[in-house]
C-alpha cells in the first residue's frame, strides 16, 4: 500500500524544547490523522483532522491539516520525557474499508 | 473513542505450528476490522480487512491461506498465522473503524 512521507525520520531533543514533524503525500486525502505508539504497544490516536487548512489543538500537541490536502504537520509543545515515541500520521481518503495509508513514522527522543 | 483489545499480548512458538490471535472490540459492534503487521523500526501494512460474516478481504501479496481471518461475530475477529516460520515474526495489530480508527494494543509473534 501506498505509504506518506514523514520527516523528520528521527529527533533528538532537550526537555522543554518545541518539537515540529510533517507529512507529505503526492496524493489528497480528505482526513489526516497523527497517532504516537509506544514501544511493544499499538498506536494511539492523538489527533484527527478532518477539513482543509484546520488547526486542531489537543493538550500541548497542534496539528494542521494543509490548504493542498498532501500534507499536515504535528507540533508538540514543551516536551516532556513521556512524549518519547513514535509519531505516525495516517491519511484517510473516503469511506472505504481499506483507506488508511500511514507514515513512515518519526522517533522522537527526549533528554532530560 | 473504541476500546480494542487483543489476546495474546506476546506469544512465542516453534517453526511449523499455527498461532491464533484475536481482536475484540470491546465498546461497539464492528462489522470491519483490520489486521496490521508491523516489523521493527518500520511502519504499520495492512494486511487484511475482516468483515463480519463474509470473507476477509486480503492486500495484495499476502498469501490469505496463511494467515486466515475469522469474524465471526460483531465483537471478534481472529487471525491465526498457519504454519509459521521465522520470518513471520512480527508485531500484529487490529483495529477498528469508528469515526476514525482505533488500535488494538498489538501481539508480539515470535516463531523460533
């Protein structure tokens, strides 16, 4: 299955630093979706984003979904030792069964 | 959001045998499940759609008589890895679809 591009592939950051992570697609979807997966755990989700050019705020994690709808970007505030992970995001084009195409991921990693 | 549960977590078995794992939705009934295999440091493929009452729908390059899909019932599908090998080691995870979807928190296969 198709797969979107996801970068950065990795970050290394301090605690209390901004994280910024994106998305991109050559093709548009009407839904995106950010979940974080811990490890031996599934995804979780964390954001979903269902129109054009939204912004969507949970806690201190802001998403957006792009004007193009190829492409969305997840920012994480403040950062905090529990937000280690894996951040994924996913599209979604209609209502068909098998229509969730995800990311390649972006391991996130925060020093203390 | 739906609450996914999966059983085993973990299981491990010898080359030759047949594993099954299920997936329950444990908060509303779920005509269609999916089933995910996730390799280390990569992302989530679909494997399969699993719809009630009817045969599962499988992507391309997955062998369906190897890893067979029962649902059964609007809370249960299983996945049972036939025959094992190695190389089907892996994280397996489900999910359902609500207004977005939700993972099951995954079994780790183990064939020796």
């Amino acid at each position: 299955g198709q797969q979107l591009n996801q970068s950065p592939q990795s970050m290394f950051i301090q605690e209390g630093e901004d994280v910024s992570m994106n998305c991109t697609s050559s093709s548009i979807f009407n839904t995106w979706l950010w979940y974080k997966q811990d490890p031996g755990e599934g995804p979780v989700l964390l954001i979903a984003l269902y129109k054009a050019g939204e912004l969507t705020s949970n806690g201190r994690l802001t998403a957006q979904f792009g004007i193009t709808r190829k492409d969305s970007f997840l920012n994480i505030s403040a950062s905090i030792p529990s937000d280690v992970g894996i951040y994924f995001c996913a599209g979604q084009r209609g209502t068909g069964a098998n229509n969730l195409f995800f990311g390649t991921g972006t391991r996130l990693t925060v020093i203390p | 959001g739906a609450v996914v549960s999966q059983h085993p977590s973990w299981v491990i078995c010898k080359s030759g045998t047949s594993v099954k794992i299920e997936c329950r939705s444990l908060d509303f009934q779920a005509t269609t499940m999916f089933w995910y295999r996730q390799f280390p440091k990569q992302s989530l493929m679909l494997m399969a759609t699993s719809n009630e009452g009817s045969k599962a729908t499988y992507e391309q390059g997955v062998e369906k008589d190897k890893f067979l899909i029962n649902h059964a019932s609007l809370t249960l599908s299983t996945l049972t890895v036939t025959s094992a090998h190695p190389e089907d080691s892996s994280f397996y995870i489900c999910s359902v679809r609500w207004d977005t979807q939700y993972f099951g928190p995954g079994t780790r296969l183990t064939v020796l």
